[in-house]
C-alpha cells in the first residue's frame, strides 16, 4: 500500500475523539514525521476503510479536513497526495529569501527574467519621490527553490541607484548565488535600506503570472509592495513581491492595545 504506514493498532471506535478526527491525527501525524513524503500519494478510500476498519464516509471527513488545513491536495483521477511544506514567513523582522527557503530544506536560486530603463509613469514618480519626467529601472527576479518557482519580485528603481543594483544582480547570478534585490544594497551603492512601508492583498494568477510561476490560471497569489527606504525616510525601491499561495505563508505577533 503507498504513502500511509501501516499502524500499529486498529482505530478505538470506544474512544471519545471521533473516528475521522484519529485518522486524521494518524495521517498528520505521518506526515509531520516525514513517513510519507511531500507530492506522495497517499492510500486510496478504499484501501483505508480496509486498514483501519472504518466508512468511507469517516475516511472521506479526515481527508476533507486536511485538505482544508493545507496538508493534501486531489489530482482528478489520480488520488490524493502530500502538499509541499510551505514557506512559514515571518512579518516583524525581514527575513532574506535564501534563508526562508534554507529553512524549508530546498536549495534556494535567483534567476534575473529582465531588466530595462522606462519612463516613469505617474505613480511610480510618486512613490520613489522623483520627477515625472525622470527615467527608472526595472528589475524582475524569480526566486526558486529546488527550481520550482516561489516568488516573482519586479523592482523599480530611480535610474542611477537601478544601474547599480542591476550590475551586483548579474555578479550574484554569475555567482549562482540566491538574492533578492535586499542583498544588493551595500558597498556598490553606498546606501542601504533601513524601513519598509508594506501592503498586502490576496489576488489570482492570470495568464502571464501561470507561466511564470507554473501555477494554474487563477491559483492564489499573496502580493506584497515595498518601498525601501532610507533612514531618513529616503524611497530607493518601489517592489512588487508575487508568492505562490500554495508555498507560502506569513505569521506575525500582535499586541492588544
């Protein structure tokens, strides 16, 4: 039988905890412990209703429940398998990509999809604080991890502080090192960020974001923009942050006032 190990004991149906909720402790547990490994099947309904003695209506409840919590994913036709562990990102301390991705135990890589001098437009101009008739630099990044694509960051920058960043991006991939643009910053552009002003939305993939990131149209997608700014409140970086939903998720620590 794939996926599930076969347990030690059959399910006590005298317990208080319902059937589906001990299965479901089972099968989570198997998993946290690494027995059944991440895109690896897990047994069929009706394999588990032989094993463990139960309904497929029992069994159908505890899958349920762990595809809701993010545990499992169905493939039509093809059953029902592990998800991968998610990017559990922090949002009080900023965190490098390379050592979020470290942390999930994937090999982390930064490949540059592009960068050009453009015009800026009426909102960017506004939110790096320079004149409209100014041109910018535009900076995008796919971070992967075990070369799955996590996220897209897309960077703008006022032109002279982009050129720079745009030479230390090429010197890190050459390097075949993981970055973000916040590794950039240092002795190359003699500034370096000290805030960052945030927002976070929840949006869908259309069809450019799909290929990109390899994800079905309209999958979930977490956006996060940053501007980076100096000490003295200074913008050098306007940045879209693109996270594959189904990779990531951020936890912070709140105060009750």
């Amino acid at each position: 039988m794939s996926g599930l190990v076969r347990p030690p004991a059959l399910l006590n149906p005298k317990e208080s905890t319902p059937l589906y909720k001990q299965l479901l402790d089972v099968v989570r547990r198997q998993i946290e412990e690494g027995k059944i490994k991440p895109n690896q099947p897990i047994p069929s309904e009706r394999s588990l209703c032989k094993e463990y003695r139960i309904s497929r209506i029992t069994v159908r409840q505890s899958i349920s429940e762990l595809i809701n919590e993010g545990l499992l994913y169905k493939k039509q036709g093809k059953g029902t398998f592990v998800c991968p562990k998610k990017v559990n990102q922090g949002l009080v301390r900023f965190v490098s990509f390379a050592r979020t991705v470290l942390e999930l135990g994937l090999k982390p890589t930064t490949k540059i999809l592009g960068d050009g001098v453009l015009p800026a437009d009426v909102q960017i101009a506004k939110l790096l604080d320079i004149p409209l008739t100014s041109q910018i630099l535009k900076l995008s990044l796919l971070g992967m991890g075990d070369h799955e694509p996590l996220v897209l960051y897309e960077s703008y920058f006022p032109l002279a502080l982009g050129k720079k960043i745009s030479m230390e991006a090429t010197r890190w991939e050459r390097k075949r090192l993981p970055f973000s643009t916040y590794d950039l910053y240092g002795k190359t552009t003699s500034v370096s960020p000290r805030f960052l002003v945030q927002t976070f939305e929840a949006m869908t993939a259309d069809d450019r974001l799909a290929f990109t990131m390899k994800v079905k149209k309209g999958a979930p997608i977490f956006m996060i923009t940053s501007i980076f700014q100096t000490a003295d409140h200074r913008p050098l970086e306007f940045r879209t942050a693109l996270y594959r939903g189904d990779r990531y998720k951020f936890h912070i620590t709140r105060e009750f006032s």
